[in-house]
C-alpha cells in the first residue's frame, strides 16, 4: 500500500513538474522593445521567426534589430520554450545564415543591463531578459500563446 | 623562424580570445579557419588520404553591407585544399545583391548558394555541421561544382502558416560556374578516367521548399535542373581528345525532427544524368550516348550530450548507377573491375567538441563498404577512414 502511495506521489510529481517548470520559464523571460514601437501583443511563433531572422520587418515596416544574450537564464528559457533549440543549436543556425549570406548575425550582449541599454536607443531593437530585471527605458512585450 | 612564431602567436589567439566579428561602421567582417588531417586504409578518397594527408583545409572571410532597411550586399572569399581538386587558390563563393521586399519575397543577384537537400548550402561551413564528412549519399562532393551555387538571380521568402509553423521556398535560375581542376574534373576521372580541358558553363534552375512544423518535425524537398553542360577534355589512357554534351535533373527529399538534445535526419537523393560523348580522330568522330541514375540515402542521428560535446552517427548507402547496383552490368561492360566499384556505403561515428563559442574540434571515423567514390587500385573491399578537424570561427 505504502509502496502503491509512493508510485501515486512519483506519477503526480512527474506530471505536475514540467508543467511548473514550464510556467516558471515562460515568466522568466521577458521580450523588450523600443519604446516608441507600437507594438504591444505577438504571438509566440511570431517571437521565434523574429529571433529565427524570418521575420525581418515590423508591421509599419521598419527593420528588426535583433538583440541576444551570449548565455544566462533568460537565453536559456527563450531557446527552450519559444525557438525549441538548445544553446549550441542556435549558434550553429546562425553561424549557417552568416556564412551562406543569408543575413547578418543579432548584436549579442552578456547581460540584461546591456540588452536594455541597447534596445533604448534603437527604433525597431527587440531583446530578451529576466523578467525581474530593471526595465526602465523600454517597453514590454506581451507574448501570446 | 618568424612565420614559425607568428603562427604560433596566432593560434595561441585562437585557443584563448572569444574573438568577435569585425565591424567597420555598418560593414560587418566574419570568417572562418579550418585544418584537417585525414587517414584511409586503402584508397584516396576526396584528398590523398591513403596514408595519411593534412592537405584539407578551408578559409574563408565575408563582408556584409546595409545599403538600406531592404537592400543590402555581400561577398564571400573561400580557399580550400583537397588533395588534387583544390589547391588554395581564393574563389568567390558568393556575391549577391539582396533586396528584401517583405518576409514573403525576397530577391538575390549575383553568385548565389543554392539549396539541394537539407545541408548542401553550408558544406563548405565545418562549424556548422555536426560531421567533418558529410553523408556522400547527399552531399557527393564531386557533383559540388555543379550544385552548390550559380550566378544569376534567386527568390525566397517564408510563409507563415499560424498553427502550423512556418515554410521557406527559395527558387533559382542562372549560370553553373563549373571550374577546370575541381570536384566536376573529379567527377570525370572517376566515372571516365578523362581530364576537363573546358567547359561551357550551362543553365540550372531549381527549387527548395522547406516546412517548419511547431512540433520539431521539418520536411524538405528539393529539384535542380540542369541544362546543356557542354565540355572537352582528354582521355587520360588514350590521349584522345572527346567533347561531350550532359544534362542533369537531381530530387531530393529529406526530414529531420529534434527532440530535446536529440536530432535525427533522413535524406534520399536522386541524380540523373543523360550525355553524348563525341571522339574525333584520324578515322572519324564517332558520339556516343548514355543515362544512369545515382542514387542514395542517408540516416543520422546526432545528440547533444552537454554544451560543449556531441555525438553523431550515419549511415548512407549510394550507388553509382541504381539500376546497376550489385554493379554485374559495369562488371560486364568492363567500366569496373570489381563489382564493389558500383557502392559506397559508410558507418561514420563523429564526435564534437565545442571548446569555445569560436573554436570547434571533431574527431571521426568511418567505416566503408565499396569503392564507388575512391580513386586507387581495386584490391579491397571494406575499408576505413579517420579525421580530425579544428575549426575557428569569428
């Protein structure tokens, strides 16, 4: 019986957990914008083509600037939950664009601070950090499922 | 003494610094190194690898340039060596102007790479794959000159297909830059035991459509025409000159799904080729004509064991003629004297290393039945090769 309690408790964990962990990570990052970009809402297929450099232009026109981090929790949870790679993948997928000459490669920084800096002071920046980062200067951009 | 100490300085750079692309304003400057070594058993196969060569090497640098939102330019300079094919000489691998009128449409002119299967635009990018040795199935380095890029024009967009992911197409059309002393020269001398004296550049056109699924599926599918490749060359034995005319239609399909840390592709690839070879001599010009079919698949799978290793493995089998393909037919015709001239078929086991975000090293071994693609006297059947590569990125 103890043992059938147990087997119980593992199953529920084990349904309950990548579900909690898919919920943090989905809160963990948060996808910033310029400012004055009128955008507020994308979907998140939307987000994967941005940061995929399939999506190009936002929809008044104006060019993506694409912002990444070099690694960090906030790049971790994107590439997993929204772009579906891992870390490596991901270089190599861009690495493949660059020397095909398919686009140029996102400017990369190492840290959020970094990240807001930059997206502050381009029109059509779009960047990624920890959602309990400082944020001031730039504009959230809500996600959609 | 001092090249000696610069290259070291250099590649004591290398293994230390994170190196960054360089930027000159909006012109921004990538590139890439890579040394290889490799060893076969038997055989010379892709360089002079029967007894070991580290003549296998590719350089490379890019420029791109922002002309506008939607217009902008590059240029990539390549060096490679492969044994006798390639000798370091600098080639332009790609040229274009690109305009990008919306992610629907797009439109490249110039010398573009040109897509045939799923890997084929970045073969010559070591960094960028998981093997040193792609699958020959697919990627058959000696029909790379004639399929990698052209010059003339392409157009490509993505397609978004909401719930359904997303599609890429890219469709082309332009000239073949077939080189003397390259992979199609390969190519002759071992299916003709002839040289490639000229060659007429011809007209190729195709088609990619890639479909992105949101569930980690892709699906490929590609076709290349190619039309009136016209070229003279001398048989080696003979000394007798011969001109020939060859057309060349190529399909190729493939799959590829992830899941998590684990990636696995299949691939099929089918080549067939129609050519009229004319022989002049002093008793008249005598053309005769053939077709075959080659070809091949491939099935790999590759995992991710932690951020800096990965595994891979692959099996391909290719034929040199699938309607000949326990090779009885060649056997008899006398173009073969072994029957296992008419297949390749490799176990290859690679493993990666990314020891930086800039440099990776792999480590490969391959395991082949058959001498379909191996230049050397027939004596062996099984056979195997080994290599390693270091390859650096900025």
């Amino acid at each position: 019986m103890k043992m059938l309690r147990l087997t119980y408790v593992f199953i529920l964990a084990m349904g309950i957990y990548p579900l909690l962990g898919s919920s943090l990570a989905y809160t963990q990052e948060l996808i910033v914008i310029h400012p004055d970009n009128s955008n507020s809402a994308v979907s998140q297929q939307e987000v994967k083509n941005i940061f995929l450099g399939k999506k190009t232009h936002w929809d008044d026109g104006s060019r993506i600037k694409i912002v990444v981090q070099k690694r960090g929790t906030a790049h971790d949870n994107l590439l997993k939950n929204t772009i579906g790679m891992t870390s490596v993948s991901f270089r190599n997928y861009w690495r493949k664009r660059v020397f095909t000459g398919s686009s140029r490669p996102p400017k990369t920084f190492k840290s959020d601070a970094d990240v807001v800096a930059f997206v502050a002071t381009k029109p059509g920046a779009i960047g990624y950090i920890n959602s309990n980062s400082d944020h001031s200067g730039v504009k959230a951009l809500q996600v959609n499922q | 003494m001092y090249k000696n100490r610069l290259l070291a300085a250099c590649l004591l750079t290398m293994f230390t610094t994170q190196a960054k692309a360089v930027e000159i304003g909006p012109l921004e400057v990538h590139g890439f190194l890579s040394q290889g070594y490799m060893h076969s058993s038997e055989y010379d196969f892709l360089a002079d690898s029967d007894g070991g060569t580290a003549r296998f090497n590719e350089f490379g640098v890019n420029f791109m340039y922002d002309l506008s939102d939607n217009l902008r330019g590059g240029m990539q300079v390549v060096s490679r060596d492969m044994g006798f094919l390639e000798d370091n000489s600098p080639m332009i691998d790609w040229a274009f102007a690109d305009y990008h009128y919306n992610d629907l449409l797009g439109l490249r002119v110039g010398k573009v790479k040109v897509p045939l299967g799923i890997y084929n635009n970045v073969l010559d990018i070591d960094a960028a794959r998981s093997q040193i040795i792609p699958p020959m199935s697919l990627y058959n380095f000696y029909l790379r000159d004639l399929t990698i890029a052209i010059v003339g024009g392409s157009v490509y967009g993505n397609i978004s297909l909401d719930d359904f992911g997303d599609a890429d197409y890219t469709a082309y059309i332009g000239n073949v830059p077939i080189e003397t002393g390259k992979s199609f020269e390969g190519m002759l001398q071992l299916t003709s035991g002839s040289t490639l004296d000229e060659v007429e550049n011809s007209i190729s056109s195709g088609i990619n459509v890639k479909w992105n699924s949101p569930y980690g599926l892709m699906l490929n599918a590609s076709y290349v025409d190619i039309n009136d490749i016209e070229f003279a060359g001398t048989d080696i034995a003979t000394s007798i000159p011969y001109e020939s005319k060859m057309e060349m239609y190529a399909y190729s399909l493939g799959a590829e799904y992830v899941w998590n840390d684990l990636t696995f592709t299949t691939e099929y690839l089918a080549v067939s080729q129609d050519m009229d070879l004319t022989v002049t001599s002093q008793f008249g010009s005598f053309t005769t004509s053939s077709s075959n079919l080659i070809d091949g698949w491939y099935a790999q799978a590759s995992y991710r064991i932690s951020e800096q290793l990965e595994a891979s493995t692959y099996y391909s089998v290719s034929y040199r003629d699938s309607d000949d393909k326990d090779g009885q037919d060649a056997l008899a015709a006398g173009s073969i004297t072994k029957a296992f001239q008419a297949w390749h078929k490799d176990i290859a086991l690679t493993g990666r290393y990314d020891y930086s975000d800039n440099l990776t090293i792999k480590l490969e071994g391959h395991y082949i039945d058959g001498a379909a693609f191996a230049f050397g006297t027939p004596d062996k059947r099984y056979w195997n090769l080994w290599a390693i590569k270091a390859t650096y990125t900025f």
